[in-house]
C-alpha cells in the first residue's frame, strides 16, 4: 500500500509492464505526469516519514532523483518493452 499522495505500486507495475509501443498518446502522458507527480512527492517526503513498504518502492522506481534509470526501466528496456532512448 502506498502511503497518502504517492501511486500505488500497483499502479506502477502495470504501467512499467505494458509496453510504451502498445500504450495510447493519452496512456503515455498520463503515466509520465502520474510518475512525475510520484517523483516530486516522493522528494518533498522526508525518508522519516515514509512507510517500509514505500522505501522499497521508491527504491525499486528510482525515486531518488539522481536522473539515474529505475530498476524497471532497466528491465524494460532489457527485455525490449521501453521506448528506443537510451539514458
């Protein structure tokens, strides 16, 4: 369960699983804005407050903001599912 304000984990799995390739315009904005809206909440979180279950989410989303690739787009693009950018 995701603490108050974040997207659930869920939410991000099923986003991160679906290919970019088979996902509508209007999916792609909305899961960009729903991960940038994560991202921001979860830097304005102090870590103090977070929940473990949201400390490994944020872990595994790359919610560190280091403007590093998350560990789920490492797997997506691994298994060919990611958009052709490369980070």
């Amino acid at each position: 369960m995701a603490d108050t304000g974040r997207q659930s984990m869920t939410d991000k799995a099923a986003s991160t699983m679906k290919p970019d390739s088979q996902k509508s315009m209007t999916e792609q904005v909305g899961d960009k804005m729903k991960g940038m809206s994560d991202s921001v909440a979860s830097t304005l979180q102090p870590q103090s407050e977070k929940s473990t279950t949201q400390k490994v989410g944020d872990s595994m989303s790359g919610n560190s903001n280091e403007g590093q690739e998350s560990l789920m787009e490492k797997a997506k693009h691994a298994t060919g599912m990611g958009d052709s950018e490369t980070k």
